[in-house]
C-alpha cells in the first residue's frame, strides 16, 4: 500500500514537471528577448541592413518590414521570437571572423520566418503534448488496476516518447532553416562559406562541451557535422561559391565587431585584444571605447581624433568624439562633432538624438528650439526610441508645456513596457491637450492599452 502510494506521488509530480517544462517552453518563445539587453547603435543598425538586405530580398520579404537586432549577451546565439524580426546576440558577433559568416547565420534565421516556424512551434508541443497525456491515462489506468510499477513504466515511456517527439519537431524545423538559409544566399549570390566555416565553430563548441558526435538524438538542434554534411554540396555547387566578399561590407564588420568589444567588454580584455602598437582603424576605435569606460577621457579623445584624422566626415567617428565630449561633462564642446555628424549622417535618427541630448545638457534655453527640432525629426524616423522621448519631455517640460512633456513621458514608459507609469502621464496629458488632435488620440491610445495592461496586471495578483 505505501508502495503504490509513493508511486502514485511520482506520477503526480512527473505530470507536473512534464506540464511545467512545455509551460515554460511557450514562455520562453513568446518572450525570449524580454529579459535581454537590446543594444542599439546607429553604425551597426547600418551594417546589419545593408548585409541582411540581399538576403531578405531573396527570401521574398520587404526590407523594411524586417529587423535585425543585437541583443547583449556574451552566449553564441542567434533567434527568432514572432514576426520579422532577427535577434543577434553580441557573443555571435564576437565571435564571428567575418561578415560572411554573419551573413550566413541571418540567411538561417530568415529560413525560420518564412517557415513559419515560431508559428508552427504549437504543432510540435500539440504532439508532444498529446502523446504524454495518453501515457498518464493508461498509466493512471494501470495504477488504478493494482499494476503501480507498470504504471509507472507507462509515464516513463510516454514522458520520454513526448519529449522525443518535440525533439525532432524542432530539429526538422531547424534543418528546414538550414536549407532555406542556403537558397537564400545562393540566389543573392553570396558566398556559403561564410556559413559552413561557422557551422565549424559550432561543431568546436560541441567537442569543447563533450557532446557525443554519433547522432542528434536528445537534441534540439542537429548536430554541426550533419548540418555541414547536408550543406556542403549546396553550396560548393553554386556559382557564388568562389564569389570573394564585399570587401566595404568586411571592413564595416571589422570596424563594428572592434567597436563592440570596446563597449561591452571589461577595459582590460579590450586593450589586451587590441593593443596601442596596433594602429589599425578597428584597433583604435576599440580602444577609444575601451578608455572612455575606463574614464579616461583624453586617451579616448585622442583616439577619436586619431580616426578623424583619416576620415575627417566619418560620421560614426564625429558621433564617438562628441559622444566621449558629452559624457564627460563637455556638452558644448560635444555640439560641434554631433552636428557635423548628423549633417553626414541625416538618415540616422539615433545620432539625432545624442545630439539633441546635447543640446539640451548646455543648459541653454537658446538650444531649445534646436533640440525640439531634431528630437522631434529623430522620432519622426524612429518613435521606438524612449531615451529621444526622454528627451523631448525635457524640452516640453522647460518650455512650460506640461501636458506634451507629460505625453513624451506616456509614450517612453509605454516603450519601456511600464503601463502603471505611463497611464497617469496620459492621462495628464488629455487633460491638457485639446480633445480631437492628434496628440489628444495618441495620447487616449496609450491611455487605453495602459489601463488594460494595468488591470490585467491586477487580476494575475
């Protein structure tokens, strides 16, 4: 009796451990960046659209309905979370020796959205699902009937016949992916061997961590081997094969990879990778990074100015000079290199920002109508930005008109995912707005889906 009994505790807790695992699968796909740092940076925004657009372009999608974007995190990795868009950890990017690789990594990733694959996910946990269900019933079934240890071995089975199921749904999908990815970079004309010396690193990772070469059986993923084994004749075959780089595009690679490693590496590792006797362009802006977060301001400066020297009108080394001038308490000295930087780089709605930022840090009240302009112009391109809504609240507020101060506040708290904060700043502002303009709807909008997220919120407690 007491042996049936714990048998029956097992099969109660393996049901909630089974239930708790797909749980936390759909989780983790319908939030997966959400506990990330999303890193934005004008250059690399730059250098991912004009790499990925080719591709996007032959995967039959619109360039700009689709985003590439980097997620801090030192992990190898690179997803897809619903809709159009490609998340990119740093560690790839770190990783990664070339553009071509990169490139080869976005191809696979486009595979998944054209596949529908985030989509199709509920397909395979239905199966899954289904299989460990009908295990617990003719286990329970059996338990029922005196027969505890069979029972048992029915949940076993069907716990690992579930997971087996899922397994190889998402290995099929990735698989899909990887031939997709393939066609893609073939029809551009790119090389895949970008792709394939990638899929090698993988593989090194998989001997590093010990993980049996034999087959993919237990794995998400298949194995790299086996990824480079369907691919190679792929790609050797096409005529892009032997196609070189672009080599503008490697050198922006180059410029960006050092450019990260300055910004999210510990000053220590960033000046050992790349020392003061190397002179390259990658070596100095990492190291312009590097000193600037170690708080150094004048090496860094001295960097910048290095860089500038060769390209007087860079546009991202005009922005790194008046960047490293600002957040050093130098906001007035920093106008002149922000400025030239947005005159060079129009289109860039993050540069505008930092400017406008600029503009405001002065203390000035005759930069306001300046700061005003280009804040405004910068979310015109891009409203997704809180920090240039930060800003333009600031401008509101110092010019006296609380209730669009209180609308740009609405609308960075609805960004940040906030609603318990932006609802009242709505609020505020339709009371102050008049009723029927554009900026008294959009502030009701916000208003709306504050109130609703909020009372969710409230009913989850």
């Amino acid at each position: 009796m007491a042996k049936a009994s714990m048998t029956r505790r097992w099969a109660a807790g393996l049901l909630a451990r089974m239930l708790m695992l797909l749980s936390l699968s759909f989780a983790a796909l319908a939030q997966p960046a959400l506990a990330q740092s999303i890193l934005r940076d004008a250059e690399t925004e730059a250098l991912f659209h004009d790499m990925s657009r080719p591709l996007i372009e032959a995967a039959g999608l619109r360039p700009e309905n689709v985003q590439v974007v980097l997620v801090g995190d030192k992990s190898i990795n690179a997803f897809v979370a619903g809709g159009q868009i490609v998340y990119i950890h740093s560690g790839l990017i770190s990783a990664a020796d070339n553009a071509n690789e990169v490139q080869g990594v976005i191809a696979h990733e486009l595979g998944h959205i054209t596949g529908g694959h985030v989509i199709r996910f509920n397909e395979g946990a239905k199966a899954a699902t289904g299989i460990m269900l009908l295990s617990l019933l003719l286990g329970a079934a059996a338990m029922a009937a005196g027969a505890g240890e069979a029972g048992a071995g029915i949940m076993a089975a069907g716990q690992q016949a579930a997971m087996g199921k899922f397994l190889a749904f998402t290995r099929a999908q990735e698989s899909s992916a990887d031939a997709a990815g393939a066609s893609f970079l073939n029809k551009a004309g790119i090389s895949g061997k970008g792709s394939l010396s990638f899929f090698k690193k993988l593989q090194n990772q998989e001997f590093r961590y010990a993980i049996p070469q034999e087959d993919s059986y237990g794995r998400t993923h298949p194995l790299g081997g086996e990824r480079m084994a369907a691919l190679e004749n792929v790609y050797t075959t096409a005529p892009s094969w032997t196609k070189p780089s672009d080599a503008a595009l490697e050198e922006r690679f180059q410029r960006v990879k050092a450019k990260l490693a300055g910004f999210v590496s510990e000053p220590k590792q960033t000046l050992a990778r790349y020392p003061e006797r190397d002179k390259s362009v990658p070596a100095r802006y990492a190291r312009a990074y590097a000193w600037h977060k170690s708080a150094y301001p004048e090496k860094a400066l001295s960097e910048a100015e290095s860089l500038l020297r060769d390209r007087p009108r860079d546009p991202y080394f005009l922005e790194l000079k008046g960047q490293i001038l600002l957040e050093s308490g130098k906001p007035r000295e920093a106008l002149h290199s922000l400025r030239d930087s947005v005159a060079a780089a129009p289109d860039q709605p993050l540069i505008a920002a930092l400017f406008g930022h600029a503009l405001i840090s002065t203390d000035d009240k005759e930069n306001l109508e300046e700061a005003k302009k280009v804040l405004r112009g910068a979310i015109g391109r891009d409203n997704s930005n809180p920090f240039a809504w930060y800003q333009l609240g600031i401008v509101y507020n110092r010019e006296g008109d609380d209730a669009r101060a209180a609308l740009a506040t609405a609308e960075r708290y609805n960004l940040e995912g906030r609603p318990q904060l932006a609802l009242p700043n709505a609020e505020f502002a339709m009371r102050g707005i008049p009723t029927g303009t554009p900026d008294w709807i959009r502030a009701q909008d916000i208003a709306m889906v504050s109130r609703s997220a909020v009372e969710k919120e409230k009913k989850r407690r």
